[in-house]
C-alpha cells in the first residue's frame, strides 16, 4: 500500500513541476497572481490604515510605551551612572569621591540644558525629596566653579578670557575628535536636539592629554554654547565647572612637573595657573554643603535601581508593588491602592452591565412589539438623554440623590423617611451605579432593540398554540434569540464603564470611583505618565483577555448589533 | 489655470489669517468669575489700547499636562498662562515654563520701587509672575448654627462634631487637611511641615481626619463647595475665599466666613516655551501692562482676591457692582488675616506623590 503511493510520488518528481503558458512553474506563476490581488486589495483600504494606524494606533502605542521608558536617568547622569555601577549600597555608605565628580560635572552640564530638575521631578516618584534636592543643588553648582576662578583670574587674567582660554584648549597639532564626538553624542542624548554641525572648536589631542578633565569640561561648553545657544565658543567666558576640572587637573600628581614642559599655545597661561596650585576640589563635600541628603544611601540607591533605560518600576507600582535594592517587595499597606481599584472597576462595572439587561430588556422588548406610532415615542425618550451632555446628566442626578435633594425629600414628605435620617444615595458606590446605569442604558436597549425586531412574534405564538404557558413560551422560544443582543450590549456597556471618569468622579464620593480616575490623576496632575501608562496598559490588557474569555464562552460570532 | 487661480487664493487667504492671528493672543484662566474679572480689568482695557484681540481658554485645571503634551508635539498654541504657585514652579522645573526677569519685564511701582521687590517673596519661581493672593478657607450656614452655641471661628471646629454636627466639605487631597489636621491635633504652626515628614506624623493627621471623614463630602471642584453649602447639604466645607464671597454678598446665602488658619496661595502668569520671537515680545507686553500697579488693584474690584503687588493695596477700591468696600472682604485684610497659613511649596513639591499615594489609599479604604 505504501509502496504504489511512494511511487506515484516519485513520478510526479520526475516529471517535474506544472507549468504556466509562460514556462514559469504553475505555483509560483498563481502565487503572484494571488499577491497582486492582495496588494490592489490593500492599496484600496491603505488610506483608511495608514488614517487608523496615525491617528489611533501610534498614539496609544506612544503612550503606552512610557509605562517602560526611562531613559531620563542615563541621559541625564551619563557619567555617573558609569561610575555608580560597582557601589554597593547595602553597605550603608555613600559612594565615592569618583561618583560625586561625576555627578558635579553631569550635573552642570545638566542645569545649563534645565534638564535636571525634569530627572528630579521623575526621581521623587520613587524616593521622596530628591525634587528639591537636585533643584537645589542646581542652583549651588556655580559656587564650586566660582571659588576656583577667581586665584586663576587674580594670577593671569586672561584665563578668565573666552578667547584666551579656546586658545589655550585648542592648542596646536592634532585634535582629540574621539573627545569631541563623544561630547556631541552625549549632549545630543541630554537635550532631544542634533549637536551635529561646526562647533568653532577642536580640543588639541596634546592638551587633552595634559588636562583631560579640563578638556573634557571644556568640549561640553563649546558644544553646548556653539549648538544651543548659537554663540561662537571663543567669544564666551568658559562655564565655573571648566576652572573646577582645571584645578582638579592641576592637582593631579604629576600634571605640574609635565607643564613645565609644555610649548603650545597659552603655555604661560597654564603655568601661571599651575603656580597657584590649588587644592584637589572636594565634590562629595561641595554636595553635602548643598544638602546632606546627597550622603543619604536611599537617594543614591534609588538612583542606580532607576539606571536602566528600560523599568518594570511603573508596572510594579502599578499593582502595589516597588522596586527596593533588594529587588521588588509589595508597598506598605498604606499605600495600597491600585489591585483594590481594579477589582473595584471590575465587580461595580458588571453590575452596572447587570442592571442595565435588567432595565433594558422589558424597554427594548416594548420598543420592538408596540405599535409603530407610539414605539417611535418611546424610542425618541430613549434617545433623548443620549443627547443630552454627560455633564448635565450627571449634575442632574446629583441634585435627584443628595440628601437634600428631590428623591428624600418626596420621601420625607410622604412620611416614609425621617427627616433626621435622610437616606445617603449619593458620594458613594450606589450613587456612581445609578447614575451609570442611566448613562449607558440606550447602549443596552440599542443593540437589543434591533435584534428583538428581527424575532418573529408568530414563534411565540406558534409555542403557546402548542400548549406552552407564557412563561415557557417566552423562557425557551423568546429569550434564546435575544441573547445575541444581550451579547453585544453587554460588550458595550462593559467596556463602556470600564473607562468612565467624570461620572464616578463627580457622584462618586471615595467609595464609587474607578482606576481611571486614578489614570486621570497621574495623567493630568501628579503628570506621573509611566504610571498612568501602565495603569492603563493594564486596563486594556484586562480588557482584552475578558474579550477573549467571552468568545470563549458566548463566542463572538453570536453577538449582533442590528438584524 | 483656475486650479491654480483658486490655490492662490486660498493661499492669499491663508497669508492674511495668518496675518490677522498675529494681532491676537490666546490667554488660559480659569473660566467663571475668575476669568471675567481678568476680562474687565485686563483683557478689554489692553484690547481698547493695542488693537490686539484676547481669546480666552479656561484651560488652567489641565494648564501643566497639556502643556507638556503641546511641547511635546512642538505646537504651543497658548501665549500667557493663569497657573498657581506650584503649577508654576513644576513649569520651570521641566523647562515649559520661560524664565523672566521681572525688573526688565515688568513695570516698576508708581514710586519708583522696582517690580521684585513690590512683588517680593510672592516671585515664588524665576518662571512666575504673582497676580493675585488667594486663600483656602471655610465657609458655614448660619442658620445650621446651633442654637446657643457661637458660630465657629476656630479651625478646630471644623474636627468638632458634638458641638458643630453636620457634613463638612474637604478637597480630595493631602494638601491643607493634613496641615490643618495637625494643627488641631497639637502641633504648632511653625512644626505642621516637620511633624509632616515622619510616619508618625502623617498617621496622627489621618487619625484627627478619621474622626470626620463618615460625615465629610471630598470635593474636586472649587464649585462644589459653594453648591452643597447653597443646598444646605453641608453645614461648613473649605473652598477659595473669593467663590464664598459671591455666595454670600452676590447670592445673599445664609452663609458665614471663617478665616482662622486660611492657607495662603498665589496665582499668577507664565509665559510659555517655544513661542516664537514675535509671540513672546506680544507675551511680555501684554505682562508689563496687565500687572502694574493699578490693574493688579482693578482687579479687586471685580473678585475678591488680594493683589500681589505691595503698592496695589492701598488703591483697592468698591465692587464694580455691588458697590461695597473690598478690603474688608480681602484674605489679606488684617482682620482675616490674624491666624494664617502660607502653602509651602518646596515642602508640597518633593512629598505631595508620597502623600498623595497615602492620602488616597486612606481615602479608599
């Protein structure tokens, strides 16, 4: 049996493929054809997907991608996140010496371009303080520069001259453009902006050599005043953090003895600047004078757990929990608040979507057996608050619920309520339920209404001739065919509510409101955009996996919107 | 041929809208009476001398989100910005903000003191320019005093049920409650924002506000207060001080001030970046004009707000309607102003996520 279905293969092989008219094998020649009609297809519904795909898709991917975005710290202390990597924290110490001149000069680079109190503002999310900290130390960073300056000035007053010292810096000879790009790929990562283009400045590789810190400070101000300021780096007076490298260089053994010997330009400069002979700047004790939470091991640890260009910190937060040294631990009970809000969304949103079939269905029922006439002027009642502005809706229920509103107060004039004891239907879960109910009851009876008109009343009738009781009839002939409908207005409705904000903000006190209100929050005030960006991603992938699991169970193919 | 007719003229047309928006600038404020007194003292006073037509957008709740998201996208559509104190200060902290030289922008008192020091310490961030000093305080019904029993004029009433029973209003956030919390659990003044620091002292102002919170109404909006106090569905509740002046001199509500440690807070202007040259230099002269001394006192007139500037105090004059002396009705007044208490806004900017974090979670459960 084997053998004659082997061998019948064999002869296809040896016969070769089939072949078009025009000697291209038949498969392939099909194939193309097939690919052509898919690509006219395509080409006909691109400009509706490159439209969704603009205005709708990237947007949300944009947004959502911040819940993991977090380049801001390696942008912004490049240099020291480097050094940072081999410090310990659970020693208890601050870090070293190296680590705190890194940050100076990060730093400086970092108020001139206003981007430090932008990190700051992203740091204190995690760890409490560190915003004023660093827009106070921005504000200090000249003092440092400034105490080296003036003993320079005071031995040769050029060296506090713009042109004088890009003299100096340029030397003769080769350059260092490995120093050069570098600084211009750094800056370019600090401040968004091309650093690309003709700088008016080159750091001579000699000099560099000599005066690496120096150098290197020096490229930053060039850089920076020539690409963002606009101005030619010589007709400037260098930035205090240059003269803070020079005396740092200086004080470096051995740089004194090689200047001595140095014939470049400016090389009278250097030397008067090396007979001052400054002391080695003491950064970690700069930083402490600033503010003594710079010796804080929490600050520090919660800038290197931060270092990576990519976090889960915002979705640990997200559900209660935190990224600690120590690797991620839950929040403390007081700051809870996430997963309960969740759940929260979850169970008031179904029962939201339950009291709407509850209400829908005798509505979407009449709507679709009454006489034409009238079920058009039922229908014009189910449109009209659809109409009518959210906001209004809302209020409006506000001044039904409260309790001095209208509902107690008929209720207290009829004698069934103390006045005393007035009932609270408002600022609370009952209050966002109601009121949500009512919003989105015509996306309930909607979908329902049209499915209803499609059953024929002869089925019912049929039933009941074969002698089934009204309720039968209806339980096993009539509701079988509406739940399509049920389907799709419990999709709309669920989904619906599962992102409401303004009306559980408005009437639901604190026991009534959604994550999203929590998502508004973060996007519009705390501006803590990773958080609500994870928050929401969490949302539509909850979303999506109920989708999934109502296909699942119901199967999205008996789900109708209209007949 | 008329294709091309046509484009031209359309393009001619765009040339001169563009033209035409040159002579005008969007403002951001408020809305509501707030913005209308801008409008009075203001807006129509500058339009009347440069020609320049003001659109208003009541955008300043979100004023912070969108216009970091307008940065972003490298489209600022707004010229002057309405923002509070700490609004301003975020602004300058992520760069939307300008940063200003108010000798050189603004004008100088009429007796010559230069514009920093008439403002003096109100110039709470390089990026803001004060307009006015408002205060967080409380309103009550009066006629929901009990009988027998003083009304309150003691922020510590506001904790006190047996003797005050009733709804209370508080805002739905840390800021305030937890320093007036405090203030009514013992602590000095001068020690609410160290006491504030610690964990003890964040559960000792949650415990006082426990003690309330099964009979307070959280508000989100400055108008919520007003509303609930006019309906009768709280007996006192905190708001700013100028929506309770309308409720009571405008409305003529049942109503009563309480001034006892009112938070002081600024508003004022920021200009933001990313303007063009032309729109900037329209921004700083719409500035220069908008908060000398004697519009920053013709505001008073319309709102009872006090102005920022030293030298416009004295020049507060009657309600342009009402016709009754505004001073009295200023948060600065020093009769409202014997116990007060200014918003701290460095302290606020490094703890208000931790705080908020917990004030919220307290709020849930």
């Amino acid at each position: 049996m084997t053998s004659t279905s082997d061998s019948s293969a064999e002869q296809a092989a040896a016969s070769g493929p089939m072949l078009a008219a025009d000697g291209t094998p038949l498969k392939k020649s099909i194939a193309r054809a097939l690919r052509m009609q898919k690509l006219r297809a395509l080409a006909l519904i691109a400009p509706l997907l490159i439209f969704i795909l603009v205005t709708f898709i990237a947007p949300i991917a944009d947004m959502l991608f911040r819940s993991v975005e977090n380049q801001i710290v390696s942008t912004t202390l490049p240099r020291t996140i480097t050094t940072l990597e081999g410090w310990d924290g659970s020693a208890g110490e601050a870090p070293g010496e190296d680590v705190f001149a890194a940050l100076y000069y990060d730093m400086f680079v970092a108020a001139e371009a206003k981007e430090h109190t932008k990190l700051g503002t992203r740091l204190n999310y995690e760890q409490t303080g560190i915003s004023s900290l660093f827009r106070k130390s921005g504000r200090k960073l000249d003092d440092l520069g400034k105490d080296y300056q003036k003993p320079f000035e005071k031995a040769a007053k050029d060296l506090g001259d713009g042109a004088a010292f890009h003299a100096l810096m340029t030397g003769t000879g080769p350059s260092d453009s490995a120093l050069l790009e570098s600084t211009r790929a750094r800056l370019e990562a600090l401040t968004g902006d091309s650093m690309a283009g003709e700088i008016g400045f080159a750091p001579g590789a000699e000099i560099s050599a000599l005066l690496p810190l120096t150098a290197a400070a020096y490229a930053d101000f060039a850089v920076f005043t020539a690409r963002v300021d606009g101005d030619a780096p010589a007709d400037e007076d260098p930035w205090e953090a240059v003269y803070t490298a020079l005396a740092h260089d200086l004080a470096t053994p051995g740089t004194i003895e090689k200047i001595a010997s140095y014939t470049g330009p400016g090389a009278e400069l250097l030397q008067a600047a090396a007979d001052v002979a400054p002391s080695l700047p003491d950064y970690r004790a700069f930083f402490e004078d600033v503010d003594e939470d710079w010796l804080d091991v929490a600050n520090w640890s919660t800038i290197q757990t931060y270092a990576p260009n990519y976090t889960s910190g915002y979705f640990l937060n997200a559900i209660d929990m935190q990224k600690t040294p120590d690797g991620t631990a839950l929040r403390d009970d007081d700051e809870r608040i996430y997963i309960m809000l969740f759940k929260r969304t979850m169970f008031m949103s179904l029962v939201i979507t339950f009291s709407c079939i509850l209400l829908g269905y005798p509505v979407a029922w009449l709507l679709a057996n009454l006489p034409m006439r009238t079920a058009n002027l039922l229908m014009i009642l189910v449109l009209l608050p659809f109409w009518t502005s959210l906001l209004v809706r809302t209020s409006a229920w506000k001044v039904m619920l409260q309790q001095q509103g209208v509902i107690n107060d008929v209720l207290v004039w009829l004698g069934l309520v103390e006045d005393t004891a007035r009932l609270i239907m408002i600022n609370n879960q009952l209050g966002t339920i109601i009121a949500m109910t009512h919003i989105l009851l015509p996306f309930m009876i909607l979908p329902l209404y049209s499915v209803m008109q499609t059953i024929p009343p002869t089925y019912l009738r049929a039933a009941k001739s074969l002698g089934a009781t009204n309720w039968t009839a209806f339980w096993r002939v009539y509701f079988p065919q509406s739940i399509p409908g049920i389907g799709a207005g419990s999709i709309l409705v669920f989904i619906l509510a599962i992102g409401y904000y303004i009306t559980p903000e408005i009437v639901g006190g604190t026991t009534g409101t959604f994550i999203s209100n929590r998502i508004a929050y973060h996007i519009s005030s705390s501006l803590n955009w990773g958080l609500g960006a994870a928050l929401g991603a969490i949302l539509l992938a909850a979303v999506l996996l109920l989708y999934w699991c109502y296909d699942q169970i119901v199967g999205i193919d008996n789900v109708k919107l209209g007949g | 041929m008329k294709l091309t007719t046509a484009l031209l003229a359309t393009s001619a047309l765009v040339v001169s809208a563009g033209v035409a928006s040159a002579q005008s600038m969007t403002i951001v404020s408020w809305g509501g009476a707030y913005s209308a007194s801008q409008k009075n003292a203001y807006h129509d006073p500058y339009s009347e001398k440069t020609g320049v037509e003001i659109i208003n957008d009541d955008s300043s709740a979100e004023a912070v989100a969108k216009l970091r998201a307008m940065n972003e996208a490298g489209n600022v559509t707004w010229d002057v910005v309405d923002v509070v104190g700490a609004d301003a200060i975020r602004l300058c902290d992520e760069g939307l903000a300008m940063e200003i030289d108010h000798d050189e922008v603004l004008a100088a008192a009429p007796d010559g003191t230069s514009a920093s020091d008439d403002f003096g310490d109100l110039i709470v961030s390089d990026c803001f320019v004060p307009q006015i000093v408002y205060s967080t305080t409380f309103g009550y019904r009066t006629d929901m005093v009990p009988a027998g029993v003083e009304a309150p004029n003691d922020i510590c009433d506001v904790f006190d049920l047996e003797t005050y029973p009733g709804k209370r209003a508080l805002e739905k956030r840390p800021i305030n409650n937890m320093e007036w919390a405090l203030l009514c659990s013992g602590v000095a003044k001068e020690d609410v924002y160290d006491v504030l620091e610690t964990e003890d002292g964040i559960a000792m102002a949650l415990a006082k506000l426990d003690t309330i919170k099964d009979q307070t109404i959280w508000w989100s909006a400055g108008a919520d207060t007003p509303q609930l106090l006019a309906d009768g569905e709280i007996f006192m509740g905190s708001t700013y001080n100028g929506r309770l002046f309308s409720l009571i001199e405008e409305q003529g509500q049942p109503v009563g001030m309480m001034w006892d440690a009112q938070v002081f807070d600024l508003d004022g202007w920021i200009v933001p970046t990313g303007l063009s040259e032309e729109r900037t230099k329209q921004a700083m002269d719409y500035l220069f004009f908008a908060t000398d001394t004697q519009r920053l006192a013709d505001q008073a007139k319309y709102i009872s707000y006090g102005p920022a500037r030293a030298s416009s105090a004295p020049l507060v004059g009657k309600h342009a309607s009402l016709g009754i002396d505004m001073a009295p009705h200023m948060p600065t007044d020093p009769a409202n102003a014997a116990n007060t208490f200014l918003f701290n806004y460095e302290w606020w900017a490094d703890y208000r996520d931790d705080l908020d974090a917990k004030f919220q979670a307290w709020l849930a459960q």
